[in-house]
C-alpha cells in the first residue's frame, strides 16, 4: 500500500540544498518516530508542507526496508540542515527569524549564532510560547510584514506544524523550516550539541535520552509501537 506520508518523505529527498534554500513560499517539517506517530492521526496537516524530511536513521532504514526507497537522514540541527542554512544565509544576505523554546533560550541561542556566523541577519525573534490563537495570529501576521528570507520555528510536535502553517496562510513568501528542539539544545548546550560520536554511530537519540530524561518516556514508546504501526500501514494503508 502507498503512503502519504512516506510519498512525501520520498519526493523532498530528491531536492538539492539549492531549491531548499531558494525556492520561495515553501514551508518543511521534519519526522522522527516519534513525531510520525503523531503524523498518521494527522495526516491532513501535514500533508499541507510542500515537504516533509526523514529525521532519524530509525525512519531512513524503515522506509529502506519496507517501501524499497533509500532517502537521507535530515534533521534540523548542527549535524545537518541547520548549518546549510546558517551559512547560506550569512554568505547572501538572508534574513532569519524565529518562533521558539522559551524567551531567555532564544535569546541565549540567537547570541551563539551570531557569534558562529557574525555576518548573520537576525530579523526578530521571539519565544514558543501562545496564551490563544489570536496572538499567534498576531505574531503570524507580524513576521508577514517583517518578510524575513526564513523562518525557524520550534514549538514541539504539532504546535510548530499548525503555527508555520498558519504563517503560511496569512500571507508569509520566505521559507519556513520547523526545528523541533533544536533552539533549546543550542542554549543549553553550546551550538554543538551532538558529540562526533554519536552523530557518527547514528546514536543520537541515545545521546537525547542520556542528557534529557524526559525524552525516554517517548522514545521508549515509539520503539514498541512505531514498528508495529508503520509495517500496520505499509500493508493496510
């Protein structure tokens, strides 16, 4: 059976870092086992992105496996994306914002880019947190008028989905890019969050379970039931 969401996984490989960082009023998320758990009860949404990266050697082998398709690992952090996209911005004069984490995290995270990448445009910037939808609105139809070249949000699952959608729909034409918890780890950890050998034995969510506790509960879980609901798909749909 065909999956919507591996399709798309599938179709956003094929693109070259070119397109990604030119190719105006697009918007990308990211999916983990863990977060494609929450993808498959919500499939509408997040068949909105115009793509969808495979974030995790977990889900790159899986889609190997059962679907016979090779695609690359692409997460939104230093080991990754987020670096292209710094440095492209940097080198051609592109402005970045970003929704995320919380405000003293934020701050701290956009200092640590600018210090890596002096030549860096930061167009605003502004914690994850909403007290309703109208002021995520608010900010929404802000970061319009603003018409940063990026934007970078990281809100948690679902959250930055709906929120980078609704930027979308009030009109944004940059380029959006959820990042999960990306911010937060640069705060916390430097700009450098995974060690080189953890990115190289591909043993980063080991490395997350290790220096944030509350992530195992969720990675446990998705270790029991994403396998059995991705095969669940691959054979019913």
């Amino acid at each position: 059976m065909k999956s919507v969401l591996v399709d798309k996984i599938v179709k956003t490989d094929a693109m070259g870092d070119g397109l990604l960082m030119e190719a105006r009023g697009r918007v990308y998320t990211f999916l983990n086992p863990v977060s494609y758990l929450y993808a498959l009860k919500n499939k509408g949404l997040f068949a909105r992105f115009d793509g969808i990266f495979a974030d995790g050697s977990i889900l790159v082998s899986a889609i190997r496996l059962l679907y016979g398709r090779r695609v690359t690992r692409r997460s939104f952090d230093m080991t990754s994306l987020a670096p292209v996209l710094l440095k492209y911005a940097e080198e051609n004069r592109k402005s970045v914002y970003i929704v995320a984490s919380k405000q003293e995290q934020v701050e701290r995270a956009v200092g640590i880019f600018k210090e890596r990448y002096p030549g860096l445009i930061v167009a605003g910037y502004r914690n994850g947190y909403f007290s309703s939808d109208d002021e995520q609105l608010r900010e929404a139809e802000h970061i319009v008028e603003v018409a940063p070249d990026f934007i970078i949000v990281g809100m948690g699952a679902l959250m930055q989905e709906r929120f980078l959608l609704k930027v979308k729909d009030a009109g944004y034409g940059g380029i959006g890019f959820t990042c999960g918890g990306f911010i937060h780890q640069t705060a916390k950890d430097e700009i450098e969050y995974y060690p080189a050998w953890a990115d190289r034995m591909n043993l980063r969510f080991v490395y997350r379970m290790y220096k944030e506790p509350h992530t195992r509960k969720r990675y446990l879980q998705a270790a029991v039931l994403f396998p059995a609901r991705f095969i669940w798909e691959r054979l019913f749909g």
